[in-house]
C-alpha cells in the first residue's frame, strides 16, 4: 500500500485517479484550493491549501511517499499560452521543490508528448517542468499523454481516419503513434501502475507504452 498526495486531485484526471487508488487500498490524499473541498472523491483525506506555494504544501504531505502531480489548465488551447507558465509551470516548480524537501521516495509527472507540430507554448511549459524534475534528483516518473479521451474530451475522435493514414505512411508513421489518441482509462491504469512500481531512478512513459498497458516502460 501506498501514501499518495495529489495535487489537482478534483480535475479531469484526478477524479478518475483517485477512486482507482482507493480501490486498491492504498491512501490517497489531495491538496485542494479553499471551497473546492466538495469536489473531492469520498474516501480521500482531504487538505486545503495553495498549489502554489512550496511551505504551503510541504506542510501537508505528511507520510506521503508518493506525489502525484496533476495540476493545470482545462482544455488547453493556443489561446491559452499564458496560463501554462503561470500555472502548469508554476505549480509543478512549487510541487517539485515541496517534495525534494519533504523527503517524497517517488514523483509522478503528467506531461505531454513531445516534440509536436501544435501547441507549443503548452509544450514548452511542461518540458520545462520536466528539466526541473529531473535536476531536482527526485525518483520520478514522467508520463507524456497526447489527447485523453474521456467524459468532455472527445472531439479529437474526428480525427482517428487521419491518425490511420498517417500511420500507414513511413514518414508519418512514428509521429502518428507518439501523438496517438489515448482515453481516461488508459492513462489511469498507467498512472496507477507508476505509483504502484516506482522506478530505480528515472522513468519516461510516451504515448504507445500507454496504449499498450506498458506501465513499467523505459525505466533506468
């Protein structure tokens, strides 16, 4: 069993996350703005507090050896360029370094695939965090999704007769899976086996090990 803390545990993947973690007996406990305390899944132990600030969330770690970093925009756009430094960045540097002090055995990241022709700013925000995680010399996993279908996500199904052509083609081949389409499940059940079998040291997992269940993948 696990003690995992989760910052931005009321978001799209979080409420998918944490009732599968409690499911399988392990303790799970999210930091939560004030006033957003409802929106947690029952079960969870729940901490109010700003994802922001590292003292504000190095106080309420606790036991935790697990951190599970979810904090960011909904429905990113390019529109949206901004809020990716301010708060997807922002936060996962403050998560980061929270956890370097408190002692956390195992940091999970949720990042996104890279490199890709669209949504660069987006990118850059998050390979950015990924460069401070890595320097940090937390254990980590990083776990680079594309789209996540889901409840509300769905729209990018228009695209799966592209995604089969480009995939047919040697010179779209490779980009066509690494930027491939993968549901809420799927990165949960990846996300679940991250926390449950932490890596050595390092640990990236792209978009095929995701649809392939490969939670272990590319471990050193």
């Amino acid at each position: 069993m696990h003690d995992v803390f989760i910052t931005g545990g009321t978001g799209y993947l979080g409420r998918a996350l944490a009732p599968r973690l409690l499911e399988r007996r392990h303790r799970v406990r999210l930091l939560v703005r004030p006033g957003s305390e409802w929106k947690a899944s029952p079960g969870c132990d729940v901490v109010s507090g700003d994802p922001f600030s590292v003292d504000g969330i190095v106080g309420r770690i606790a036991t935790a050896d697990t951190f599970v970093q979810l904090v960011g925009v909904p429905h990113p756009s390019p529109s949206k360029a901004r809020q990716f430094v301010d708060v997807d960045l922002r936060s996962a540097i403050a998560s980061i370094e929270a956890a370097t002090r408190a002692g956390v055995g195992h940091f999970v990241y949720v990042s996104v695939a890279q490199p890709a022709p669209v949504m660069k700013a987006y990118q850059e925000a998050r390979a950015e965090a990924e460069r401070v995680l890595v320097a940090s010399g937390l254990r980590h996993t990083i776990v680079r999704p594309w789209y996540v279908l889901g409840p509300g996500h769905r729209w990018p199904l228009l695209l799966a007769p592209m995604y089969w052509v480009w995939e047919q083609v040697g010179a779209t081949r490779h980009t066509a899976k690494r930027l491939g389409l993968v549901t809420l499940a799927q990165v949960v059940h990846t996300l679940v086996a991250a926390v449950e079998s932490p890596p050595m040291r390092s640990r990236i997992i792209e978009v095929p090990q995701i649809l392939q269940g490969l939670g272990a993948a590319a471990a050193d």
